[in-house]
C-alpha cells in the first residue's frame, strides 16, 4: 500500500488528499470521503494511520457492521444498535460503549468508525 497525504487543490468539499495505491482520494477535512465510492480496505488503513490508529480485528468487526448496516438501511447505525450487536457478538465486558470508545479514540464508532467506514457524518455532526 503507497500512502502519501497530501493538500487538495482549491475544491468546495475536498480539504485533503490521500494518494492510496496511486489513486488520489480526497477527503473533507474531518477525513469523511467526498465520494463514498473511494472507499476500499486500503482507505481504511490509510485514513486509520493519518489518525494515529492501527486497525485490528475487531475494528474491522465494527468496519464491517457499520458498512453492512449502512447498506441494509440507508442510515448510519446508532451508538445503541452498536452495543446491542456487539454486546450479543463480544459479550458484555467488551459489547459496551466504553470498549466501542477505546477501539475509537477520536470521536467514537459513530464519527471514527463511520469516517473509517467510508461513510457519511452522521446527521448533526459539525
């Protein structure tokens, strides 16, 4: 994988640029894609090194049920549907929102996971 952050010229949306196996993806300045369909495992991994986060298993666990959900209803998942999935999956001392919050330190599942994800900010978010 060539990761190679870099500026974005003069767009409305696109604040920031990663270069992700030669193709240039460009990013608001949160991170969130500006076109959902850029998104691959290597964004992911990308966008997860540019935020100081290593991507284990279990991210890629959440990764997987916010994009599956996303898909199945045409809306990002709820903090309480996360820990109702997580907690039947991981049991209760991981299935929480504190376990959820420590896999994503910056912002939680809903803001880190979605941006992860490939998914747009969830409704509200500044």
């Amino acid at each position: 994988m060539n990761v190679t952050p870099s500026a974005a010229p003069d767009r409305q949306r696109a604040a920031q640029t990663l270069i992700v196996n030669g193709v240039r993806i460009e990013t608001d300045s949160e991170g969130y894609l500006v076109h959902l369909d850029q998104w691959s495992e290597d964004f992911a991994r990308a966008q997860a090194a540019r935020e100081g986060l290593e991507l284990t298993a279990e991210h890629w666990e959440v990764l997987s049920f916010l994009r599956e959900h996303f898909e199945r209803h045409g809306v990002q998942a709820q903090v309480r549907a996360m820990i109702r999935h997580f907690r039947d999956a991981w049991g209760p001392a991981r299935g929480n929102n504190h376990h959820l919050h420590d896999l994503f330190p910056r912002g939680g599942p809903q803001k880190q996971g979605n941006r992860l994800a490939g998914l747009l900010k969830t409704k509200g978010e500044h």
